[in-house]
C-alpha cells in the first residue's frame, strides 16, 4: 500500500471515530442519501466510491456500520466489572439483538431500560 493510501485511510478512520462520537451526543440522526435520476447529465457527474449511485445499498451501510459500533461498544461495556444488575442483563439484551442484526431502537426497550443504558 503506497504511503498516500495509508495516509487516506488513517484520516478516514480518525473521521469515523470522531463521526461515532458525535452521533452518540445526539438525541436523533437524520440520515440523508443521494438519489439521482440515471438520465440526467447531472448525474454522470457524481463520483461514488463503489462507481454507481445505490441509495439503499448506501443507507445499508450506513446503518451496518452504526449497528457494528454499538455492538463494539455494548461488548466493551460489559467486559467491564462495574457493570451490573439491570445495566447488564439490558445490555445482554441489547448485545443478543445486534448480533442478529437488529437495531438497539427496534427491540422495544422500556424507559426503564433506557434509562439503564443511556450511556450508549
């Protein structure tokens, strides 16, 4: 890998970390894609990493890549000792649901529950 490559790469993973720290500030996300009609001379300029424009497939992985960081960060939680009780048997919970692909928001959490892991 050429030294430009490594350099990309390096600040893209440093602006998806700071990216996953913002996002977790916030009470909700709006997510936006890109959607342009194939027959418009518009449209043969956008550049996409992937060479075409998928606005599902982009909302996919935006939403994997979410789904990926908090499950990385409920397995850090629990890998810690003061975590306890109702914080651990919610994020045991919440850990089942993501790793088969569903979304902590989608399991139908009570504000109890909520409350117990709002941290994430």
């Amino acid at each position: 890998m050429s030294q430009d490559w490594s350099k990309m790469l390096t600040r893209v993973k440093d602006w998806a970390i700071v990216f996953l720290a913002t996002v977790r500030e916030c009470d909700a996300i709006c997510h936006v894609v890109r959607m342009f009609d194939e027959n418009t001379s518009s449209s043969n300029n956008v550049v996409h990493v992937n060479g075409k424009v998928d606005p599902v497939q982009d909302a996919e992985i935006v939403n994997l890549e979410l789904l990926l960081a908090d499950l990385a960060h409920v397995q850090r939680r629990l890998d810690k000792s003061s975590c306890i009780d109702e914080e651990r048997s919610v994020l045991d919970k919440v850990l089942h649901s993501l790793s088969t692909g569903i979304p902590a928001r989608s399991i139908g959490l009570t504000s109890t529950e909520m409350k117990c892991i709002k941290s994430m």
